[in-house]
C-alpha cells in the first residue's frame, strides 16, 4: 500500500489571511514530496471558503514548479462543470509543466450547493452522464481530430492542443461509490479513487466488494489501482487528539449542509445546520473517532493494516479540516516519518523473500 495527500487551502475564519492559507499548503506538499508520498491531489470546488480551488489545475501549475518526484493529481475535475475540449488542452498542458507527473481524477460531483450555481441545477447523480460521455472524449482529443455529436456537447472536427507528455494519455481516475461508477471505470481502464465519508471502516469493506463485484463482471479486466481519501490525524499526547477530533467534527458539521441546495453558506463559508442531513455520517465525538484514521503513530499504523488487507493500493491521506497550522503540520511530519516507513520495509521484507523464492 502506498500513500498520497489531498491538500486543501481551508480558510473557517474571514480574518485569516488567504496567502497564510496558501503557504501552509505548501508546507504539507514540501513534506509530503521529502516523506515519499506518490501523489498530491488537488479537488475543484466553487464559491466555498473550504476549498480555494476553483481550478485544479491551475493549482497544480504552481505545484509543478515547486516539487521534482512528486506525481500531481487533479481530485477531481467535476465533469458538469467542464467543456471536454478546456480540460483536454489544459490537462495536456499541465502534464507538460509537470514534466509528465499528472494524475487527472474525473467525477459526477456531489454538493447540490455547487451544482445549483454551475451546473444550472442539475442533480449529482445526473452528472454521471457527463462522464461516461466525457472520459472517451477525452483519449480521442489526445489522440488527434474528433469531431462529435453527443447528448451534453457538440462541436467540429478538433484535437486537444497540447497534448500531454504521457502516452497515450495521462493515468485517469474515476470517484466512485455506486456499482455502475465502479463498473464503467474498469471498462474504460480506469483507475479509482473511493471515499468511505465519514463512515467506519465497514463502509470501506463495503466500497472494496463493489470493486470485486465489477471485477467479476468485467473478467480478463485488467484490476486497476484503488484510493480510499481517509482523513487522518496523528499525534503523541491525548490532549492533542482532543483536539483533532473537535475540528474535525466541527468541520463535518459545516460540511453536512453543501449536500443542499441552500447549503447555508454565508459570504463562502458553511454554517452549521441545526439538523443534520446526514449525508456523509455522523458528527458525534465518537463516530468521528471511529471514521478517522486516529491515533499516536503506533496506534495510526496498526489501523492501516486493516485497510491494508481491504486490498488498498493508495491510501491517500486528508489532513485538512480546520486544525491549526501547527498542530496540521505536525500531524503528517508524524505520518510520513513514524508510519510511513513501517508499510516501505515490509513491501522490500516481501520483495526480497519472493526474489528468494524464484532464486530457489
């Protein structure tokens, strides 16, 4: 299993200063690349002070300047909100900047909040149909002329300029949740990215027999990487754990209300609901602690062998939900240097004994 970060520029308070915002962002990617960690990812969202991310891959233009190893990941591109031609090109050209390290993630997307105010209010679920037209639009456009008449876009004959440094295109990841998100991933050679919410792990039990099951309807399939986002907060005092659980649920009690139309959003920042919706889980101090990967390093660690044996290629961390900078940064400095390290020696324990194996 290896390891990856979603970062996000979060801002609670409007007298933060938004370039603080930005530059402790860069502290998590710095330390994210020096720890070994495969890939950043960057989300999309609009009109949120949660997410300063109204492009994604214009945050991974910057990104690209500032690191050498690390693969950079778009979390995704919300295909409602796209022109498949605008995403090609600026895709391809991001993977130049990149020197050919873009991961580019594609979705239905998910807040109602956002799709009443760029997708003229659609539901989510009706976004799906724009991936499945999006996706092989998109390998044709790297490829060269296309033209194409279909249900969300139309247009003459054109290709993708630039096209991207890897070939034939960059890895394509899909969010999914649903079996037939699952299903189409694996026909279109797909990798995929699963969020569990702010559910216990049975619901990445749950995830991982969805992708067994679109296995097993596709067989010969190729088995593509899978991501689980967890969000994880590691620490070695108790009062610090304390802590990290009451940001984090603050921050799903915020979050809850995007999943409506109203969203309760004052001038980009969420408020709390009176009631929950209970979309992505409960916010209590113990279902946070159950949906978190929490803990000292040991206890962090012994956590992930159990996601681990889910059959997790990436475990792809999420640090960001409202905890202090410090307390932030400290957290995966932990990660990478404490936890980290214990999955890197038993992957070569395990390389070795199989070259072993074959010697004999």
């Amino acid at each position: 299993m290896k390891f990856s970060i979603a970062i996000n520029m979060l801002r609670n308070d409007a007298s933060v200063d938004v370039r603080s915002v930005w530059k402790d962002s860069l502290d998590l990617l710095h330390i994210a690349e020096e720890g070994g960690m495969v890939t950043a990812w960057a989300a999309e969202h609009h009109g949120l002070e949660f997410w300063h991310a109204p492009n994604p891959l214009t945050i991974l233009t910057d990104w690209a300047a500032r690191t050498t190893r690390i693969r950079l990941g778009v979390g995704v591109a919300v295909a409602p909100y796209w022109h498949p031609l605008r995403l090609a090109g600026e895709a391809g050209l991001v993977d130049v900047y990149s020197d050919g390290r873009l991961e580019l993630g594609i979705s239905r997307g998910a807040f109602n909040f956002e799709f009443a105010r760029m997708a003229n209010g659609i539901k989510p679920e009706e976004g799906r149909s724009h991936v499945f037209e999006m996706v092989p639009l998109l390998k044709k456009l790297w490829a060269g002329d296309v033209e194409h008449r279909g249900k969300h876009w139309s247009f003459p004959t054109v290709t993708s300029a630039p096209k991207p440094l890897q070939k034939p295109h960059p890895p394509l990841w899909l969010a999914a949740r649903d079996p037939a998100s699952f299903d189409f991933a694996i026909r279109n050679g797909m990798n995929i990215m699963s969020t569990p919410l702010g559910k216990p792990i049975g619901e990445v039990a749950n995830l991982a027999g969805k992708l067994a099951a679109a296995l097993d309807g596709n067989p010969g399939v190729e088995r593509p990487r899978w991501m689980v986002l967890r969000t994880v907060g590691v620490a070695e005092r108790a009062s610090d754990i304390d802590a990290i659980v009451a940001a984090n649920m603050l921050h799903g009690k915020r979050f809850e209300g995007l999943f409506s139309t109203g969203g309760n959003v004052v001038n980009g920042f969420p408020q709390i609901l009176e009631q929950e919706i209970g979309a992505s889980g409960g916010h209590s101090d113990h279902a946070v602690r159950e949906a978190m990967v929490l803990g000292s390093p040991d206890e962090v660690a012994e956590q992930l062998e159990a996601y681990a044996a889910l059959g997790i290629d990436e475990f792809c961390y999420g640090g960001n939900y409202g905890l202090d900078p410090a307390r932030t940064r400290r957290s995966l400095e932990l990660f990478v240097e404490r936890v980290m390290p214990r999955f890197s020696s038993r992957e070569q324990r395990s390389a070795g004994a199989a070259a072993a194996g074959g010697d004999a």
